[in-house]
C-alpha cells in the first residue's frame, strides 16, 4: 500500500502543479437554474438540463407514480426479470420520434457508447473516429479491438481520404461521430459523413446526447439523414438518466443479446424511465420551450461578439488551464456558476469555460452573465 498511496501522491502532485487537479464540490439543485455550493446560491450556466425539465412538475409526477406502482430499482440485469414495463414503452417511443425500426436502452450513455462499437466491431475491423469525439466513444473504440484512426474535426474529405486508404483492409468499419459537440457546441456535418460512410460500406454511429430535445425541433442533430446508428442520452435534455440507440430491428436485437454493456448491467430504475417518457412527451408537444435554449446561447455569443452559436453549449476559450480556473472562480465570486473545462477533456492550450443554456433562463441573466464574463476576461488580462 506505500508504494500505491506514493504513486497517487506523485500523480495528484504533478496535476496539481499544472491546474489539472479535479475535485468533487457539492451542489444542490434549488430550481431549473439555481444551486447550491459552498452555502451560496449561484446561478447555473454549467447543466445539460437545456430545456429545465428535471425539475419539472410533469417529470416529478412521473417519477413518484412509477416508484410508487414499480419500486426503487429495476433489481436485475433486462435479460434475466429487469425488463419492466416501462423499458419497453420508452423504446417503442424513442424509435418513433427519431423515425427508427426500434430503440435500446442502456444504463447510461457511456454505457451505450461503449457497448455498441465493442459488439459491431472487432481485431478485423476499423473504426474511424472524428478527432474531438466523446470520451465514451474513445473507450468502445479500444473495447473493440478494432484498428482506430481519427479523422480531423467536422472534415468529411479527411474521413474520405482515409476510407480510401484503409477500408479495403477491414472486414467492416464504423464511423463514429458527436452530433453536438459537448465541448464546442459545433454540429457535425452529418450528411457528408453519411454520404463518405455509405460510398464505402462504412456504418455510421452519430451520438447526439447534445442533440436531443435541442436541434432539429428537438430531434437531433442526425434528424433528416438516414444514419444507421443513432445514439443519444436521456440525462441532458430530458432531464433523467440512461442511454439508447435508434436502429434497425436486427441490429438493436444483436445489440441485447451480445454487448456486454447491456446484458451485464441492472436495467434502469422505474422512476428514471417515466421520468424520460414524461419529459419526451414536452418535446413533442412544446417546440417554442426546444427552441429556447439556442435563442438564450445566440442572445449570449451576440453579447460576446463570439462566433453565433449552433447549439445551446457556447465555449469561451482561453487557452491556459490555471487561467481559466482563475476566470471561473471570479465568476462564481459574482453569483455565477461556469465550469472551467481543461484537458485532458479538452486539447492542450485551449482550456475554456463552458456555457450551457437553458430555457428556463432570462435574457436578463444571460445579459449579465455576458457582462460579469467580459469582466472577469478584462481582469485576468490585466
């Protein structure tokens, strides 16, 4: 245990001196934007809750009613007695809204992500990865055993180029690629992605857990294209917890019999599936409150004289680690809570704080977010 305890010491110490060191602060939820840490109350810019729906009365409702009728926990992996009623109600939904033959759903979306490439690809194969991907991608990636390149960020021509250089070699390939950046807000191209990916019999894996509930009327950033892999989250929009793909009935059928991230974890609980189901029908039924949270990012890059945003996730880039911690923490000074994002989550050199918004937020309070982040800028520059 010395030669452990000294090997994390080294580690921790090492980050430490370069402003990489993470540390957990708790923080409670008081309402759809508001939380609370360090016994003070700040306003959030740093949730995926884009369209305020944890809190919700529907959602809440949802929830209680399905832990009263169903219990605590799921109690079991699905394919043994796991699968309650409500796994398959919310697939069946999740296939209709994004126009697929069927859904599953997954304990999480690293879960997911994970599980799919690890099951559709092996040692024979080549994945092929947009270079700024999720971490979670990353991991299914290597789970497989299959040869990983990436190809430059949102570059169909680059993807193209290695296509044609290397899919000859592999028995199958797959394409692999965040809908909606989570650290840039940017959106893939997805129908030049698609049109490289079918002229050379790859398959395309969109992962839109950014997507969801925020672009295309809240059906994704793969919304219009034909993607034979549509992954996506139920934490960030719609304000729950678990992951699913969008598929045909063959492939999601392959996925729950053999990837190992499905049939070897708990299913999920009751309350999140209703939860979800709660939440997907607002989606449906309210476009005004999806379309919120790229009107509040657009009124703040406006205000910023940044880049107009594509999704409700707006990056200010500052380029050293300690200096965006150091503009973080004036920023919560002032009542606002913006995380400071660094690698390696992020490259090197382009450490940044990243904004999220939400429908529930006032234009006033993204105006003085934009004002206290213009001064909090200025003074870290001085």
């Amino acid at each position: 245990m010395d030669t452990l305890d000294a090997f994390a010491r080294r580690k921790l110490a090492s980050l430490e001196a370069a402003g990489l060191r993470r540390r957990l602060a708790p923080t409670g939820r008081l309402d759809a934007t508001h939380v609370l840490r360090g016994g003070r109350r700040l306003l959030s810019f740093s949730c995926n809750d884009y369209l305020g729906l944890a809190r919700d009365p529907r959602v809440l409702e949802a929830a209680r009613a399905a832990l009263d009728a169903h219990g605590a926990g799921a109690c079991a992996s699905r394919l043994i007695t796991g699968d309650h009623p409500l796994l398959g109600e919310l697939e069946r939904r999740l296939a209709a809204f994004k126009g697929a033959e069927a859904a599953c759903v997954f304990g999480s979306g690293y879960l997911a992500n994970a599980g799919i490439i690890a099951t559709l690809t092996g040692p024979n194969d080549l994945v092929l990865l947009d270079e700024l991907v999720h971490s979670s991608l990353l991991s299914g990636a290597k789970l497989s055993g299959a040869r990983t390149l990436s190809f430059r960020h949102n570059d169909a021509g680059h993807l193209e180029d290695l296509l044609r250089a290397h899919r000859g070699s592999a028995a199958r390939c797959l394409v692999a690629t965040d809908g909606v950046f989570s650290m840039d807000g940017d959106l893939a191209p997805v129908g030049d992605l698609l049109a490289a990916s079918q002229a050379h019999d790859a398959w395309l894996m969109v992962d839109d857990a950014h997507g969801l509930g925020v672009v295309n009327g809240g059906r994704g950033a793969a919304h219009g294209h034909d993607v034979p892999l549509r992954m996506g989250t139920l934490s960030k929009a719609l304000g729950s917890y678990g992951g699913y793909v969008c598929a045909s009935a063959p492939v999601v059928d392959y996925l729950k019999t053999r990837a190992r991230t499905f049939v070897y974890s708990t299913g999920l609980p009751p309350a999140s599936v209703a939860a979800a189901l709660a939440a997907l029908d607002i989606v449906e039924r309210d476009p005004a409150r999806v379309a919120e949270p790229l009107r509040k990012a657009r009124l703040f890059t406006g205000l910023m004289g940044l880049p107009e945003a594509q999704s409700c996730i707006a990056p200010v880039i500052v380029g050293d680690a300690r200096r965006a911690l150091a503009i973080s923490q004036r920023l919560e000074a002032a009542g606002y809570l913006v995380g400071a994002i660094r690698p390696p989550t992020v490259p090197p050199g382009t450490s940044r704080l990243r904004v999220t918004f939400s429908a529930a937020h006032g234009d006033e309070e993204v105006a003085g977010l934009a004002a206290a982040m213009a001064d909090a800028l200025e003074a870290q520059s001085a």
